[in-house]
C-alpha cells in the first residue's frame, strides 16, 4: 500500500490540495495511493494514543501504517519547520514496525519563499531515526497560494515539472 500523508490538521488547507494533486497524477502513471489526513485523527490523541496506550479509534490508523510500504509527505511549513501535529503522530505509531526500512517521498510547502526547507530538513532527520528511506529529491514549494489554480492543481511549469520528476523517482523507488 502507498499512502499520501497530509501533514496538518487545518481543515481545507493547501496541504491537502497538494496531497489529491499528487494523488490525481500518481494515478494517471498508473499508481494507485491512499491519502491520510492528519485531520482524521482522533481529537483525544495526546490522551489516548501516546506511550504505549492504543484507543480504539486509533487502531485502524495504525493498522493502514503498518501495511503502507511507501509514503508520500506533504508537510506544510509552522514556525520555520514541520506542524507539531506530524510530530505527534509519529510519536502515536507503532515504533519500529510502522516506518522501519520503508520508503518515503517528501514535499514541502510554505506560502513563503523557501518552500519548506528547513521543516523538510528537520522532518528529514525524524526519518534516519525511524529509518525510513527517504527519496534523495526533495520538492519544495514555495508561495503555494499563487501555484495552485481554481481546481487545486499545480500549474506553474517548473514546479509541474520537478514534481513529476519526483513521482517519476518515487514509482521506481
């Protein structure tokens, strides 16, 4: 299973439009993925989900993780590096067995100029932790209100292309 993981919890954000962007043209290169919204995470996670507990709500989560053998992150930038929200639900998964020795693709957004950089950066090294193997072309996207049209598709020509670079990259992976 390949799963698209939208990495904040900000109902009808960009992050999500990016994430069904990505989705549409996987699909068109033949991939068929699932997209996880930390939206749908449980509301009573920090009570119900962390160190070692397991609420009910949360085990189908944790069961789509452990049989995804490759994500797709879209994390949008928060203070200069990834939503704490992402954290948290990294923190909630099975550890080793949700990310251990499988692969991910990273996408950073930002309505700023630098794309995501340093979140991508930072999120980068909570991956070699997990040892979740991540594609060596990151994308970063920046001023994101300006590169999504009226439909939620990317439509600027570089960015069109770099991206479907990436997914190229990340079918193969």
């Amino acid at each position: 299973m390949i799963t698209i993981i939208s990495g904040t919890n900000r109902p009808a954000s960009n992050t999500l439009k990016v994430a069904k962007y990505y989705q549409k043209i996987l699909k068109l290169k033949g991939l068929e993925t699932n997209i996880f919204s930390l939206e749908e995470l449980p509301s009573s996670l920090i009570a119900t989900d962390l160190y070692g507990k397991r609420s009910s709500l949360f085990e189908p989560i944790q069961q789509m993780i452990a049989e995804t053998s490759k994500f797709l992150f879209i994390i949008p930038e928060y203070n200069g590096s990834f939503p704490g929200v992402l954290k948290t639900f990294i923190d909630a998964c099975n550890f080793p067995e949700s990310f251990y020795d499988k692969k991910a693709a990273l996408v950073g957004i930002s309505s700023g100029k630098y794309g995501n950089i340093r979140g991508i950066d930072h999120f980068g090294g909570v991956c070699s932790y997990l040892h979740l193997n991540v594609l060596p072309l990151r994308i970063h996207i920046s001023s994101i209100k300006l590169e999504l049209d009226e439909n939620g598709d990317l439509h600027k020509e570089d960015t069109l292309k770099f991206t479907h670079q990436q997914m190229d990259k990340f079918i193969a992976f």
